[in-house]
C-alpha cells in the first residue's frame, strides 16, 4: 500500500531517509566533538538555570542545538525534491535559475521553506528574477506562469494570488503581472498534485514513513516516534483556521 498517491514509496522513503542519513550523521558528529567544541561555561549555567533543567537534558539539548542548522537546512529542500517526483514535474536542482518546473502546464516555481527566509527588503529581487525568466521574448520560459511559493506561511491562511512585493528601490509595489505569483505551501501542493489535501496527507504520513526507514534501515525494530499528536497541533497551527 502506497503512503500517498500522488509519489512512489521508493521516491518518498529515499527522500525522507537521505535527510535522516544527513542528521543522524551530524548527531553523532556533534556528540563526538562535543568536549571538543568551546561550550560557554557562563552560558551554559544561565540555560540550565532559566529551563530548570539538569547537566544530562541541557547537553542533549545544546547536541539538538548544535546539530538542528544543518538537519534544517536540507529539510528546507524536502519540499521542492518531494514536488519535483509528482508525475509531469521536474526539481532542477540547486543552483538552478528555478526550482520546479512542468513544461505540460508552462509553470515554473521558486520555492522557499517559510515565510521569513527571504526578508521582506528581498522580495522585490525575487519578484525580478522570475520577470526576467517568464517575461523576455528569448527566455525558454517566455510565456510560463512563475509561482514564488512558501511552504509555511506567516499565517494559516490559503492565496494564489499575483506577487507584487513592495521596491524600496523604487517607492512603489512591484509591479502586477499575470506572469507572477505568490502562493501558500497547502496550495501549491493541491495545484502541482490535483489533490486539496496533498500537504496535510503528506505529514499525516510521515511520521509512519520515519518509523518503516528507522526498522528497516536503521536496523531499530519498534521504533516510535514519541507524541506524535503533541507534534500534530504545529501543522494545525500553520495551516488551518
């Protein structure tokens, strides 16, 4: 039985477990260097002190801590390599002048992880390098719509609507091109996949997904992933009413 239909369980489990690799990884590499790495004595006894925490849960804590920049970073990119094996879409890499593109529907898609990974001052330099992509008579894209796309939104609200951040440069909003877009995670998930609820099916699945790699490539049979309903509320938060 498949986790969602929409992607392969081959193309899924390889995604999620290549990111777990990454920060098992890093775990055991910040565990081994821990002593090694200057810890701030003051610092340290502030945290414990202000979480009313013992020496054992503040280490594994600052381990947590020291490990969670670079496990976020290639989270980051989950969405765009899961988007990228939906059937007639293609994830063209890092690097890329885009990241997501399907020729069958002319879109292109830039994506970013949550709302404030682009400054607002930035905005406009987005809404300019997707013009210079879909607008110019020479552009391979020269007709495509262009979706900026943030997974996690600053609220729990659904838009599909054209990107017209403010120029500081200029004075003035961007200006309103049917060409250019900004659209939601949920939403963007429900247009690549056809499916309203694509987003929320994918993280209902995946603490299941985490668990089947833990047994079956981490050799660690039972593993559970320890209050998924508490974990469960900050999806509720990001994106519903």
């Amino acid at each position: 039985m498949g986790y969602l239909n929409y992607i392969s369980n081959d193309n899924i489990e390889k995604i999620i477990k290549d990111i777990l690799d990454i920060g098992i990884k890093r775990k055991r590499e910040a565990e081994k260097k821990f002593t090694k790495n200057v810890i701030d004595p003051f610092g340290s006894i502030f945290d414990a002190a202000v979480s009313d925490i013992d020496h054992k849960t503040w280490k594994i804590s600052e381990t947590v801590r020291q490990c969670q920049k670079t496990l976020q970073n290639h989270v980051g990119a989950l969405h765009q390599k899961m988007l990228g094996k939906v059937d007639r879409w293609e994830d063209l890499g890092t690097g890329s002048v885009v990241d997501l593109i399907c020729k069958e529907k002319k879109i292109i898609a830039e994506v970013k992880n949550k709302y404030n990974t682009v400054s607002a001052g930035s905005l406009a330099s987005e809404y300019y390098s997707l013009e210079r992509l879909v607008m110019p008579k020479s552009s391979k894209y020269q007709g495509y719509i262009s979706y900026f796309v943030t997974i996690i939104p600053k609220k729990p609200e659904r838009f599909n609507h054209l990107f017209t951040p403010s120029d500081k440069d200029k004075g003035a909003k961007c200006p309103a091109n049917e060409f250019i877009r900004t659209i939601d995670g949920a939403s963007f998930y429900t247009l690549v996949t056809g499916q309203e609820s694509a987003l929320s099916d994918f993280y209902t699945a995946l603490p299941t997904i985490i668990e089947n790699i833990f047994e079956r490539y981490y050799k660690q049979p039972g593993f559970k992933i320890a209050d998924k309903e508490e974990f469960s509320k900050y999806f509720d938060l990001a994106y519903k009413k």
